[in-house]
C-alpha cells in the first residue's frame, strides 16, 4: 500500500485524471459522467481535478485525446511493414480503428459521446478537430504514396470519400455488427483509392 502510494506521489495526476475520465466514459456514458465519479474511479479528492484542470471541459478534450493517442499508436505500428505495397500499407492503416479494441461497445460509445459534445463545448470540438486534421494529414500521406504523381490533384476528393465512408462503417458497425460489412466496405476504399488514383 505505502509503494502504491508513493509511486502515485511521483506520478502524472493529469494523466491519472484523464485515464480514469476515460474508463468512467466508457463504463457510464457522458450524461451519467461527473467529476465525483472521475475522482472515485482515479482514487483522487474532488480538489486533485478543480486544481489540475480548469474544468470538466478540459477533462473530457484530454480523454478525447488520450483515446485518439491508443488508435494513432496502433495505426502507426501497423503501417510499419517492410516490403509492403503503398496499398497495403493504406489497407492496413484503415483496418486498425475496426480493431476489436475500437469496436468494442463502450469505446464507441465514448467516440458517440465526445462527438456528441464537440457540438457545444469548445475544448472537446477543438480536440476532436486536431485529431481529425492528423489523422487526415496521415491518410493524405498514404494516398500520395498509393498516387501515380500526375493524379495527386485527386488526392482530396479520395480522402474526403474515405473519412465520410469510415465514420459510416463505425455507425453501421453498432447497428448491425457484421465484420463482413467493415471488411467489404475497407477493401472498397483501398480498390477506390487505386483506381482513382492509379497508383500501386
């Protein structure tokens, strides 16, 4: 218990915070979700959040982010693949938010949530839309590389058509569950994106 104790002293109380905002999201919802039952879950005072964070606002905008982190960090680690094709390279990035992991029921519905609350309070829409704009910016560097150089131009229309798709698939996914569907609807962005683009 003393250990415990004293690693916590040492540790990151924002993250500690923010983890626990993160599994009181996924477990109760962002209408069932307080800054009391953040302070349970993160074993931590009420006072611990007013003093690191200026408000629940802020809380919510960095466990947005924290759970953006977990799915940039898979993508990233999957498109590492020696002697892959840009295409597959594309396909794998795209397959890893349809990993188990992020189709879980209580992680799409945090996702719901925070969009959800993106629509009337600032810091959550000013982080939903960084994370937007960098995973776009990684999608756009893996279209230019599937790209044949003289059809870059169209490199924005076939991105625009994958993020609308993607969101589509995560929605059709909590209505129907069927893995088929996703593994359909993927493997026609990356056919898409080929003939458009013309590329490997």
């Amino acid at each position: 218990m003393i250990e415990g104790k004293a690693r916590r002293k040492g540790g990151d109380r924002r993250r500690e915070i923010v983890a626990a905002a993160l599994r009181c999201l996924e477990r109760v919802g962002y209408a069932q979700l307080t800054a009391r039952k953040i302070a349970a879950e993160a074993q931590m005072s009420l006072g611990h959040i007013s003093y690191h964070f200026s408000g629940m606002d802020e809380v919510l905008a960095e466990a947005y982010l924290l759970a953006a982190q977990r799915l940039e960090t898979a993508a990233d680690a999957k498109i590492q693949m020696p002697g892959a094709t840009p295409a597959e390279r594309l396909e794998a990035f795209l397959k890893v938010g349809f990993a188990d992991e992020f189709l879980s029921l209580p992680h799409l519905r945090t996702r719901i949530d925070l969009w959800s609350a993106a629509l009337t309070h600032t810091a959550i829409a000013e982080a939903e839309r960084g994370l937007y704009d960098r995973y776009r910016a990684q999608l756009d560097r893996l279209l230019h590389q599937v790209s044949d150089p003289w059809k870059s131009d169209r490199i924005p229309m076939v991105s625009d058509l994958i993020m609308a798709t993607l969101d589509g698939l995560w929605l059709d996914w909590m209505r129907r569950r069927d893995p088929q569907a996703v593994q359909n609807g993927l493997e026609a962005l990356v056919l898409f994106a080929r003939l458009r683009l013309g590329g490997a």
